[in-house]
C-alpha cells in the first residue's frame, strides 16, 4: 500500500507543479487537490476559498484532534530559472519544478499519511488541510481556514525541513516610526532636527534589553532596517520615518512587544501587524515526544509558516525537502525525499499514537 501511496503522491506533484499557483491565483491546484481526494477517502471532501480539508470518518468528539497542514500556493518563479518552471522534469532522482519542494512534496506526502490511516480508529482525530496563500498569509488562506475548522488541539505542519521537527520559530512585528522635529535653516542654525531624535531612539533600540528571555527561542531581536529624512540639503528636517524589523519570542506576546517598544521611544510609533506570533512548543509535548521517538532530531526554524497564524495550537513542523531549496531557481525535490516522506509521515503518526 505505501509503494501505491507513494506513486500516486509523485504523479500529483507533477500534476501541481504544471500548474500554476502563485499566491492568491492558486484556485487550478485548489481545483485538482480538491477531486484528488474525492475520488480517494471516504471522508467529505470541503472548500473554502482555495483550501481544501476533509476530517477522518472516525471522528470522536473526545478524541483529541490533530490538524495535519501544508500548502499549495508558491511564490513567483524567479528570474534567474533556466528551466520550465511549470515542467515537471524528472532528471537523476531529482523532481524539478516550482512548488516542488516548497511545499508541493509535504503537501502531497501529508495526503498519502491520511490515506493510509483514514479507515483506523486512533486515539486522536485527523483533520487534513492543504491551505492557499501561504506564502503572503493571505486573508483568504490559514486566515480564513481556521475559524471553519472548530477546535484544534495540535497541528502538524508540513514544509521543508528534511523531515526533522522544527519545534519553534520566531514571529515577527514590523514597526513603523517616525520622529518630530521643528523645520529651521540649516545655515542659520534654527529648528530642531528629527533625524537627532531617530538617532537617539535607533540607539535605544540597539541597546535595549527586554526582561524576560525565551529557553526556546532566545532574546528577541530588533533591528532598524530602513530610514528616510529630508527634502533638501539646507532645510533641517522636522520628520524622519524609520522602521524596525522586530523577531518575537514566546516570552512576550506580539501586542506586548509592539507596546514596550512604544513607551520606549520619543518617536511615534506604530506595528503595522501582530498576527505573525512566535510558535514554541516544548519536549513533554506528545508532538515533540513523538518526534524524538522517531529519531527525528529537534531545532527552531529560521523561516516562518503558517505555525505563525496558529495562535495558542501547539504546533510542530516537520516536511520533505530543505528549506535551502525554497524560492530559488530551479528549485527541486528528490524522488527519495518524496518516498522517505510518505515513509516518515507513516511513521510519525505510529509515534504519536504512543505517545498519547
């Protein structure tokens, strides 16, 4: 049955990967995944704008339920492809094709796990959701799938990690500033200038400290990334506008963060949003558990998913593919990565089943 499962997971990922499905134009591969798994489980296929999500026949209210997630959308293919991006190529083991390892491979092997454990009764709910607009957390992707979904005890998230547990990743607040000066004559020494007050604060920032750290994630992480002042060489300037890329922990909230950075500062400022959250999840957590049970090796990611929308969901991340991969030119998956994949999915939710 895995050697079927596994065959079939490959020719869908061709199937996806020549069609198109850049981030909010992602309806063909919704369209294709959708009939995919009518024609497959036994559980009623739904929609939601471009998700597709079907919930185990087995369903017991006092079961625990885990969201088993990845996504479908891609970015733009870059410039810099020097082959088809939407041509699955097959070349030495290696699948070549936009999507394919970010993270058309999870997606397809998370569908070839539920498949294989759909008709078993475990002691936890499945819930499989292959999402749209991830790669700009759309409005209309995790954002609007989840109030659809009811209560979700834990999620499993499928992106490229070669298949080892990414059990935290940081979120993120970008702030916009702007500091208020008076206009004067640079020659004549008048006014008062709003890129001294952006410096004063820029140097806060560096050297500001906050109270608590993350055993996870660490201390969070503020960087200024962009200024602007100014209209001519010989007016002083009475606004400067700065903004702060700021990486989140599970120490503080986002909506704390952005208000400690507030009170901190002369200038104004403001978080443009807080819903990207940091995601930590630690090692007596039976997803966490499961994993090492598996010789699956534990890190914090440096990249962000849709964990980042899942507020209050412990929530592990764990797919086929490198995250190396992802976004480049011709980007690729190996066949074997896909085959270890279905394998390892398999695996782990035997795993889990253990450890609740």
């Amino acid at each position: 049955m895995i050697h079927q499962l596994t065959t079939e997971s490959i020719a869908l990922l061709d199937r996806l990967i020549a069609t198109p499905s850049i981030s909010r134009d992602e309806a063909a591969t919704a369209d294709i995944i959708e009939a995919f798994l009518k024609e497959r489980v036994k559980g009623t296929v739904q929609r939601i704008h471009n998700n597709i999500y079907v919930r185990t026949p087995h369903w017991n209210d006092a079961h625990p339920t885990l969201l088993m997630n990845s996504h479908h959308d891609t970015v733009k293919p870059s410039a810099s492809y020097t082959r088809n991006p939407y041509n699955p190529t097959h070349e030495e083991g290696r699948i070549y094709g936009l999507g394919s390892n970010d993270a058309g491979a999870s997606a397809v092997s998370l569908i070839a796990a539920y498949r294989y454990y759909e008709e078993r009764e475990l002691p936890f709910n499945m819930l499989l959701a292959i999402s749209a607009e991830e790669e700009v957390m759309g409005e209309h992707g995790m954002r609007a799938l989840l109030p659809e979904l009811g209560h979700i005890d834990m999620a499993l998230v499928g992106e490229p990690t070669g298949m080892q547990a990414a059990v935290g990743e940081r979120g993120l607040v970008v702030m916009d500033c702007v500091a208020h000066g008076v206009r004067g004559h640079a020659a004549r020494n008048e006014g008062v200038n709003a890129i001294d007050i952006a410096i004063e604060d820029i140097k806060k920032i560096k050297e500001f400290r906050f109270d608590r750290h993350s055993e996870l994630l660490g201390d969070i992480k503020m960087t200024v990334t962009q200024i602007n002042a100014g209209t001519q060489h010989n007016v002083i300037p009475d606004e400067c506008r700065f903004v702060i890329d700021i990486r989140t922990t599970d120490a503080y909230s986002n909506e704390e963060t952005a208000r400690i950075v507030e009170r901190l500062l002369t200038s104004d400022a403001k978080e443009r949003s807080t819903r990207v959250h940091a995601s930590a999840i630690y090692e007596d957590h039976p997803l966490v558990k499961a994993a090492v049970a598996c010789g699956r090796q534990t890190f914090v990611s440096p990249t962000t998913s849709d964990m980042a929308l899942m507020h209050g969901i412990p929530s592990l991340k764990m797919g086929v593919g490198e995250s190396s991969r992802s976004h480049g030119a011709d980007e690729f998956v190996l066949e074997s990565e896909i085959v270890e994949g279905v394998q390892g999915y398999i695996e782990y939710l035997a795993s889990l089943e253990q450890a609740l």
